[in-house]
C-alpha cells in the first residue's frame, strides 16, 4: 500500500514540475480559461444536437446564436 501512495505523489510533484510556469501564471494574473473552456462545452452540445445540419452557416449561426451574448430583451430601445 505505501508503495502505491508513493507512486502517485511522484506522479503528482511530477505533474507540478512539468506545469510549474503555469501554476505560477495563474496564481500571480488570477485568470484562468474557464470562459472558453465554457463556450468549447457549450459548442460540444450545439454540435450533438445539430448533426442533422445541412450546411455549416447554420451550425456557425446556431453557435453564434448561443455563445454571442446577444441580449433578447434589451432594456433601452433607441
């Protein structure tokens, strides 16, 4: 057993070392890539449910559509 919990904190500190500059980056700039990890999800989905789309202006519309930021009920008209 320990040497199993060995192996993985060896793989771990290696995972750090590998990622050092990194970890370092996120920590000093406080940013991280959430916001495109999310609208990649969000795409994965349009993706699934639009196989049946016949050309990719629709799929790049619907994407569009969805990830725009569009404000369908604006507060200021004019």
């Amino acid at each position: 057993m320990h040497g199993s919990i060995a192996k993985e904190v060896i793989k771990i500190a290696e995972i750090f070392r590998k990622h050092f500059d990194r970890f370092c980056n996120a920590l000093c700039y406080k940013q991280s890539n959430a916001k495109a990890k999310r609208i990649n999800g969000i795409i994965q989905v349009i993706k699934t449910i639009c196989r049946g789309y016949r050309t990719f202006q629709y799929f790049r519309v619907t994407i569009l559509f969805l990830c725009g930021g569009l404000d369908l009920c604006p507060r200021h008209l004019g």
